[in-house]
C-alpha cells in the first residue's frame, strides 16, 4: 500500500486508495486458495499482465461500489462520488504494480505468461530493498497527500 499512498498524494481525487487497494486483494486471492488447498501454481495467471488485466476489471467492477459504501460510511452518510475513470485507473494501477513489486521478489512469477516464462524483473532489487521501498514511499505519501490537499485547495481558491 506504500506506493498507492505516494499516489493518492500525487494525484489526490484521480485516484481512488479505495480501489487501489481492493485490487491488491483480488490479486491476491489465486495464492491465498492455492496456500489454502495446497493445489496449483502460487503465483499463476493472477500473477502476469494479462491475468492482472482482468483482474483489474473485476476489481474496478466491484470496487467502485465497494469504495462507495466505504467512502459513504466514513462521510457519514454523504454520497462522495467516484468515476468509473477513476476507479479503472486506480485498479489498473492496483494490479500492474502489485505483478511489477511481486515479480522482483519471487522466481516462481512470470510476468509476460503465457508468451514468455521469462522474469526479467527478477533480483533487479532484493526483497529488503523493495520493502524498503514501499516503507519509504508510503511514509512520502502520508506526509505529502494532506500537504498537497491544502495547496491544491489553496490554489483553486
């Protein structure tokens, strides 16, 4: 999620956390069945950019609605809206960076599948510097989301 907050800081009401984050869970789902039922390939066709293209439909299909009620609850009742624009763009961007981050990390994901089982993004980082990556950018996106709120809305005043 360190990235997606260094995103929503960047592109404030473009980009939906919401979304974003229901699709790192949807991606997510093909490993935790295959961890829970011991059968298949951990990291499978969820885990390439075709499988993650899909994904990203499903996700922003149900995560627009699911963002709504979320945001509805924490407005207290407001509707705040969200465009299906918005909504396609944070889960495409959910899902490309969740096989991008992944594929650094583990050698069982092949990101171009089923046209390469090449990962030629393997080991470009170690999984301690991708952490820290996230760590990193995440702390960035928490500092800078409520400053670029302030000025964005300084601006448009």
């Amino acid at each position: 999620m360190g990235p997606g907050l260094l995103i929503k800081a960047l592109l404030q009401g473009s980009f939906s956390l919401l979304v974003f984050g229901w699709a790192q869970i949807v991606m997510d789902l093909q490993p935790l069945l295959v961890l829970l039922t011991g059968e298949g390939h951990l990291h499978g066709f969820s885990h390439t950019l075709l499988g993650a293209s899909l994904l990203a439909v499903v996700a922003a299909l149900s995560g627009r609605y699911l963002a709504g009620l979320g945001l509805w609850a924490l407005s207290q009742g407001q509707t705040v809206p969200l465009s299906w624009r918005v909504t396609f763009i944070s889960a495409f961007i959910g899902t490309y960076s969740h096989v991008l981050l992944d594929a650094l990390m583990h050698a069982d994901l092949a990101p171009f599948a089923p046209f390469s089982l090449v990962n030629p993004w393997l080991s470009l980082l170690s999984v301690t510097q991708v952490h820290w990556f996230c760590l990193i950018a995440g702390l960035i996106g928490i500092t800078l989301w409520p400053l670029m709120a302030y000025w964005l809305g300084k601006r448009t005043r």
